[in-house]
C-alpha cells in the first residue's frame, strides 16, 4: 500500500506537468481574450479620431459662420443708423 521512492518521484513529476499543463492552457485562452479586447480598443480609438476630427472640422465652420455674422452685423448698423431717403417720384 505504501508508495515507493521511485513512486512518488513519479507521481509528483506527473503532478508538476499537469499543473504547467494546465496553466499553459489557460494562458492561451487570456493570450485570445486580450487580442479580443485590444481589438475593440482599436475600434473605439478609430471612432473616438474620427469625431474629435469632425468635432474640431465643425467647429472652424462655426467660428468662419460667425465671422461673416459680424461683418454682415457692421453694415446692418450702418444702414439702420443712415437717414431715410424719400422715394422719388
């Protein structure tokens, strides 16, 4: 009943393997879960340039809208301030 020395040098060499087995195994399924979640990363970081490039793209547009506002703004005043003139004829 009693395991030799011969014996548990085997049992525990067995032992070894299985749990490096093991743990080998499980390193390749969070090697693929990673590349998973790296992936989407990529993704989001694509999306998150694309709107900071269409964010900043609108707002030049608004900033040159709001520039010709000002200028158009100008020449109302000029007008409303210029003295009425009497229709002819």
């Amino acid at each position: 009943m009693f395991m030799t020395k011969q014996q548990m040098v085997t049992a525990r060499t067995l032992g070894v393997a299985l749990v490096t087995a093991v743990s080998l195994a499980s390193c390749a399924t969070y090697k693929e879960e990673f590349a998973g979640i790296n992936s989407r990363l990529d993704q989001l970081d694509t999306r998150v340039q694309g709107a900071a490039q269409s964010a900043e793209s609108a707002n030049q547009s608004a900033q040159q809208a709001n520039q010709r506002l000002d200028q158009i703004e100008g020449r109302v005043q000029r007008l409303e301030q210029a003295p009425r003139r009497t229709p002819r004829g």
